[in-house]
C-alpha cells in the first residue's frame, strides 16, 4: 500500500521561500513519476508540478512555473518541492502522489499558509 507523508509547511511571508518533502513508502519509487498537488479551501486539488522517473524532466503549472522547483531522490525514496517567491495565492494544503493524476491513496497533505 502506497503511503505519501508530506512535511515542511507552515506560515511564510509573501515573497519567502519554503521547503516541502515527501517520504514515499510501499511502492518503487523509480518506477513511478511524480507530482505535487494542492488544494485551496473551496476549490478542486490540482497538479503543480510533474518530475520524470529519474529527475530529468520536470513540468509546472503556469501559475507556479519559475518560482517551485520539484526535486526526488530515488534511493531515499523522497520527494521535494522548493517554493520560491511564494505569493497569498499559494495558501493551500500541499500533497504528493503519483504524476498520473494521484493513482494511490492520498497522505494528510502539509499546510502551507502565506500571509504578511
């Protein structure tokens, strides 16, 4: 059973930078590409960024694109994102899983709140 334990959220100012991981468990992680979701209260969860099977391709969402970085390390079967520049409208519940639309059960996410 796939499990996604995301961590690192909290409060930061418009502007700052965050760091979310994820530690994935009960599947290979090299086998799977993966992906960072969020969902804002009162709207749908959506994908923000996409990273290949071994890292070497990564794609963003335009509302994200050139200011999160997504990031995985295989052999200790994690998952990251770098938040960077983060803006009021990132505020959301921020979760892993995999990079085809979120095939496993999902984790309890990790809150990310931007405010000044």
């Amino acid at each position: 059973q796939a499990r996604f334990v995301e961590s690192g959220g909290g409060l930061v100012q418009p502007g700052g930078s965050l760091g979310l991981s994820c530690a994935v468990s009960g599947i290979t992680l090299r086998f799977n590409s993966m992906a960072w979701y969020r969902q804002a209260p009162g709207k749908e969860r959506e994908q923000v960024a996409n990273i290949s099977l071994r890292g070497e391709e990564a794609q963003y969402s335009d509302s994200v694109k050139g200011r999160f970085i997504i990031g995985r390390d295989n052999a200790k079967s994690m998952v990251y994102l770098d938040m960077n520049n983060v803006k009021p409208e990132d505020t959301a519940v921020y979760f892993c899983n995999s990079g085809s639309g979120g095939i496993y059960p999902w984790g309890q996410g990790t809150q990310v709140t931007v405010s000044s």
